[in-house]
RNA sequence: GAGCCAGUAGCUCAGCUGGUAGAGCAGCGGCCUUUUAAGCCGUUGGUCCGGAGUUCGAAUCUCCGCUGGCUCACCA
C-alpha cells in the first residue's frame, strides 16, 4: 500500500496520468479469440485489468481482464518506447491499462495483442489476491491459492468477482435469467408495474415483517414481506395482467436458503385459474432454461433434472400418501396431530391444521420431488388467499412448483370473494391471537378493493433467488446475491 | 436460537505430545526481447482473531468473548 502509493508519485513525476478519463476500446477480450482469422494482423484497441506479468528485460507479457475474458498482451521495449517500457514495469496487477497494437499468434499459439501503444487507465493501490491457473495435459484446471475464504468473498464481492470468473458466470446468469422472465412476460401481454415497498399493513404472506418509521406522519410502516395485495388492487383496477419483480422482506432466520431481502416475481392474470397457471409456468421456466442454458436439462446437487413439460401434478394429500402412507384427507386436528407424532413430526400447541399438514409436508415429502412437481390443492387453512377449490370446500386451488426438493414458487387461483376473504382473514385474527406471530393481518382496504370487484384471477410468486441457485447449480442463496447480508465489520 | 468446526504474512496453507514462527505465490532489488503457475539470484514482511488464566515459558493447554462456515429449528 505505502509502496503503491510511492509509486504513485513516480509515475505522476514520470509524467503520466495515473486516473485519465477515458480509453477508446474496439474489441473485447472474447471478441478477438472468436474472430481471429479476420482479425490476424489487424490493429485493435483493447483495455482491463492486469491480471498477470511476465517481465523478461527488455519484452513482456501479461494478461489483461475484461468482462468478457483475458486476453495475452505481448510489449518490447523498442516497439512502445523506453518511457513508456519504464512505466510499464513499475505497475501492479491490478491496474487497469489499454493498449492498441496488432492481433497476433505467439510460439505457443496463444492469441494475443502486440502492443504498438500503451496506456495506464487506473492505478489499484490495493493487493488482489493472485489466483493462477494451469491447464494439466488432459486439459484440466488446476487452481493455486484460490480466494476461498467466503466471509470476505461475501463482503468484498468486488476481489470475488475480479479473481473468480465462475462466480461472475453465476451472476450473469442471474441477469438473463431476469431478462427472460421479463421479456416472456411482455410477450404475454403482461404489464410490468411497481408497488410500495413501505406498507402500512404488511400482508400477502405468512411472515414478520421489518418495522420502520415515518417522521412526518408519524406512524410506523412495514417494508413489504410481499405484493400479493397490491398487485390484486391493480387487477381490480382494471390492468388484466400486471407483474412486479419485488425485493421483499422478512425478518426471520438467516442460513442457505434464507437472506432477509430476497427477490420475487409475482404475477397475475385476469379471467385465468391455477391450471392455466400450471402450464403457464412450464412455459415460463422453459423459456427461461432454453435462453440462458441452452437447454432443459440441468445439473443440480448431483442430479440431473429435466425441466421439459409436462410436469408431474400431484395433490398435497396423495402426496403425503405416497411418501408416509398415511390418508390424512379426512382428519381433523386431534387426529392430525397424533399422525404428526406418530410420524416423528415436531408440533407444537399453537400449531393449526394448515400449519401441522405443512409440517408432515415438508419434512417427508418435499426433500424427495427432485424432478419438476406441481402439488396441487391445498388445506384451506394455510392459504387465506386462495379461491376454494371448486370441487372440495376443505381444499384451495393452490399449487406450488418444487424442484431439487425444494418450493420455487407458489400460485392459486385468487379468491375474489370478498366476503369468504373477511372470513379467513378473521381466522388468521384467530391464530394470531393463539401466539402465530406469522399470521396475516386484516387489511380493510384490500377487502374494500374486492369489494368493488376482482375479476377471476390466477396469480403466481417465483422466489428467483431459489430459481436462480437451481439452474446455476449454487448450494447457498448467498452465492446468487452479489451482498448478502452479514454483520457489519467492526472496525 | 442450539450444536459442531475454524480464525497464523496480501493470498493459500504448515507449525506434532507447550521451548519463543515457516513454505509457496504476491511484494521489493537485480538478470533476462515469444512467456504463460515463466525462470534464476537476493530480500522485506507477522499484536499467530481479542481478552484472561495455567506455566520458568503459550500460536499450541483452559475459560470468556468476537467473526465466519456447516448442520438443525422457523420461514421463501
């Protein structure tokens, strides 16, 4: 650091600007090594991060980083000048330099850059950590002194990026896979629209919110542990189809699956059911794999799954059939609750049936749907917004997706029936007041919204951070959020 | 929130049953005009996470704390 800033001074004594304000690039890293046949001999502009030096008197090699890639740099001292060579050997990797000069094969047969023109474009003062390579005869890479250390890979998600191109590739990812949920959506007709984060009354999902206070009204305000509510006022309003993605908020636990920001992409669509939504989201996901992956089969936890429709749909009860042996369509609570012990399953007293049959849920079915699965209707009482099945009264038009074993979204057909909706909001009342700190708080105004009139609507909730760990193949919801959260450093 | 594990140089790590800290890479000074983990010669560098204790003596043993990872519990 002291030295780098010494040399700061040198190069300014030198002459040189060490933070000059711009550098003419014509080519990509990646975009020389793909077309070098036209380019052999061509001159081209080129400009990163000096990740490598080799010194050798009076030449030099070293490899710059762009976002695309590296690319070799070859310079001699009588092609670039002895000022500027001078230059040259007092810089770090690190620094970001440009160069223009001619493409061109070395000895060994790397493309590379024969640099007529130099320039340093920012001088690093900082260390990186110096991650080297080398290609094995079969052609397998072998990494010395990889930056591992995940606390600081999680807190400077800079240096991480920088020295790891497989971590910059999962973050590209994640950026097209937005991309083409958004541009399947709007192909769809759908609107893309934004709801408030700070909600006076949080709702739309079962959890505790972050509390947070407004000066000048002088009242305390949620940020959103969902959108649910608002996106439905919208579909009242008149906006048949409209779709939000939605940083949301829960204050709860924290481990790999769980950050307490996360992102969604809720949807809905007017005059449609959860089985239009079923196919619907088939399509989405296939569209999402076939533009960013190229395909429908993915690599996840050492399991191959295949995301081509049509999925498996299952009910929530002929699941739990299938993977306990147990019938429990028709228990009441007691009962439920004997099952759940005989099972193994924790309950506790405040639990309700919605609560105890999501718990025998996830605890024997849902680690075991590997392959894409639709479970499908749901018990009425874990899903205070959902329409009642058509056919069955105890049950609600809900479905979730579940790949790798776990949940990656959850739909229903949305319950327009504002009177039926004060009903199970006055049952959440209830189990709120049974100690279900989870509850979902009665909102007046969304009830006044049905009120006016919902047409029938299927809505849909993707959790892309799960969605993105699944087709990248990342064991921990940190590793696809550039910062998640950690405690503050405490110096 | 609970359990287990870890924290030594800029990075990756070694340091045995306590004897006063080491390697490779990076850095610094040289040599080298097709190298690629470049090479060769030389060299700097550490509150061994923090605090307390045991001991003649602690990176090493004990306790407390901090930070993180993994697992479990709640939730997406």
């Amino acid at each position: 650091m002291i030295i780098r800033k010494e040399k700061l001074d040198k190069i300014r004594q030198m002459g040189f600007n060490p933070y000059p304000h711009e550098f003419n690039q014509t080519h990509q890293s990646t975009e020389i090594k793909n077309n070098f046949d036209q380019l052999e001999e061509k001159v081209v502009s080129s400009a990163g991060r000096m990740m490598s030096v080799r010194l050798m008197g009076k030449a030099a090699f070293c490899h710059i980083q762009d976002q695309q890639g590296r690319i070799q740099i070859y310079l001699r001292k009588d092609q670039i000048g002895e000022d500027v060579f001078q230059l040259f050997k007092i810089l770090d990797i690190g620094d970001y330099i440009g160069i223009t000069g001619q493409v061109f094969k070395t000895k060994t047969g790397e493309i590379s850059i024969y640099a007529k023109e130099f320039q340093l474009l920012s001088k690093s003062l900082k260390p990186l950590p110096i991650v080297k390579e080398k290609e094995e005869d079969d052609g397998a890479k072998v990494v010395f002194d990889q930056f591992a250390d995940k606390e600081m890979r999680y807190r400077q998600r800079y240096v991480d990026l920088v020295v790891s191109p497989e971590v910059k590739d999962v973050f590209i990812k994640r950026s097209k896979i937005i991309t083409a949920i958004r541009e399947f959506l709007n192909k769809n007709d759908f609107l893309e629209v934004e709801t408030p984060i700070l909600q006076p009354i949080y709702g739309g999902a079962a959890a505790r919110p972050f509390v947070t206070h407004h000066n000048t009204l002088d009242i305390d305000l949620y940020l959103r542990i969902a959108n649910e509510l608002y996106l439905k006022r919208l579909i009242v309003g008149g906006l048949d189809r409209v779709y939000e993605f939605a940083k949301d908020f829960r204050n709860e636990g924290m481990d790999r699956f769980h950050n307490p920001e996360f992102t969604q992409v809720e949807l809905y669509a007017a005059y449609k059911d959860y089985r239009w939504m079923m196919d619907f989201v088939e399509q989405i996901v296939n569209h999402i794999a076939q533009s960013v992956l190229g395909g429908a089969k993915i690599l996840f936890n050492e399991h191959e799954i295949d995301l081509s429709p049509p999925w498996r749909r299952l009910t929530m009860f002929d699941a739990i059939k299938e993977f306990s042996g147990v019938d429990i369509s028709e228990m009441d609570e007691s009962a439920l609750k004997n099952t759940a012990k005989k099972l193994n399953i924790e309950i506790t007293p405040e639990m309700g049936v919605g609560k105890i049959i999501d718990e025998i849920f996830g605890e024997l079915v849902e680690p075991n749907l590997i392959q894409p699965t639709f479970i499908m209707d749901y018990p009425i009482e874990m899903s205070p917004l959902a329409k009642k099945h058509r056919d069955n009264p105890r049950l609600v038009e809900r479905f979730e997706p579940i790949i790798g074993g776990k949940e990656v979204g959850n739909a229903f057909s949305e319950l327009n029936d504002p009177i039926d909706q004060r009903e199970r909001f006055m049952e959440q009342v209830k189990l709120k007041d049974r100690g279900d700190l989870e509850a979902q708080a009665l909102d007046e105004d969304f009830l006044r919204a049905l009120e006016i009139g919902m047409p029938p609507t299927a809505g849909l909730g993707i959790g892309i951070d799960r969605l993105v760990m699944l087709l990248t193949n990342q064991p921990s919801i940190r590793d696809v959020i550039f910062f998640p959260q950690m405690r503050p450093e405490s110096k």
